[in-house]
C-alpha cells in the first residue's frame, strides 16, 4: 500500500514540475513577444497596421534563430 502512495506522490510530483515548466515557457515567448512589438513601436511602426504583425513576427523568428544557432551547430 505505501508503494503505491508513494509512487502516486512522485507522479504528481512530476506532473506538477512538468506544468510549471510549460507556463515559464509560454511566460517567456510572452514576454519576448511584447519586446518584439515594443522594438517594432519604437522604430515608428503602427501597431494598428498589419505592416506592424509583420515586423513583430519576423523580429521574433530572427532573434529566436540567432538565439538558437549555438544549439544546431
């Protein structure tokens, strides 16, 4: 009986560290994503036109490839 308490205590256990990793991952693209568009602000783009989704977006993939080249070298 206690295997089983403890095996269920070290599932939930995982499964919480497992949910807490994926809400600072989507935290982190979060908040790199409202830089992005503050960057793309501050250059003098209208965040109402659809120039503005452009420039967020392709900022993010640049900064996100150029942050990741180490990893596939």
């Amino acid at each position: 009986m206690s295997r089983i308490i403890l095996i269920c205590s070290f599932a939930a256990t995982l499964a919480a560290a497992a949910t807490q990793s994926a809400d600072a991952a989507e935290s982190a693209q979060k908040s790199a994503w409202v830089q992005d568009s503050l960057a793309c602000a501050d250059v003098g783009i209208d965040p109402g036109s659809p120039v503005f989704g452009q420039c967020v977006a392709e900022l993010d993939h640049s900064l996100w490839a150029a942050q990741n080249q180490n990893l596939a070298n």
